[in-house]
C-alpha cells in the first residue's frame, strides 16, 4: 500500500511538472523560428543604404550613390549597377532612399534586391 501511494504522488507530480512545461513554453521560439530570424536579420545586415540617382528601364541600369557595400568590400560611391530583374526598376525613381544588395554574376556588379525606404 506504501508503494502504491508513493507511485500516485510520483505520477501527479510528474504530470503537473509536464503540464506546468508545456505552459510556460506554449508560443516559444522554436530553434527554426530561431534560425530563420537570424537568416533574415543577416539579410538585413547584408543590404547596403544609397539614394537612387538615375533609373534607366531601357538599358536595365540603375546609379545609385551608396555607403559602404560590406558584403562585396566596397567603398561608398556614386555608381551603376545592371538589375537582376528589370521589375526591380518599377520600384523606385530618382531621389529615392533605399536599401539594397548587390552580388556579382558572371562578371558584372549585379543589385538583385530594392527595398524602398
């Protein structure tokens, strides 16, 4: 009989240490939601700040006067870029401030993401 009720508060205790977990941790983080946080914030850090001084939709250029383009080891600059994608172009005019980032493809300093400010 003493085991037996040594066994039931064993059990009780259990479960309400389980219960009293998954409580405290319902809406938690996972270690994906960490993960993609991280990616997003290191995207972020990637994107360099520069003002829009010409678009030209014909050529798919765009000259923009930027800060310092950490990712590539780029000094601040005025300079054209070609666009990964002419639509990226329909976003933004002359004046505009704006982060960016900018990679090379096959040669060629290549912005393949705007985001106006």
């Amino acid at each position: 009989m003493k085991k037996l009720k040594t066994l039931l508060i064993l059990s009780t205790l259990t479960a309400g240490a389980a219960s009293v977990y998954a409580a405290s941790h319902a809406g938690a983080p996972t270690a994906t939601d960490a993960k993609k946080d991280s990616a997003a914030a290191t995207a972020s850090a990637d994107m360099a700040e520069g003002e829009v001084r010409k678009v030209d939709k014909d050529t798919k250029k765009i000259t923009i006067k930027h800060g310092v383009i950490k990712s590539m080891d780029m000094p601040a600059m005025t300079m054209v870029f070609q666009v990964k994608d002419a639509a990226l172009l329909d976003k933004v005019k002359a004046g505009d401030k704006i982060r960016f980032s900018a990679g090379q493809t096959s040669g060629a300093i290549v912005v393949t993401e705007i985001q106006a400010k």
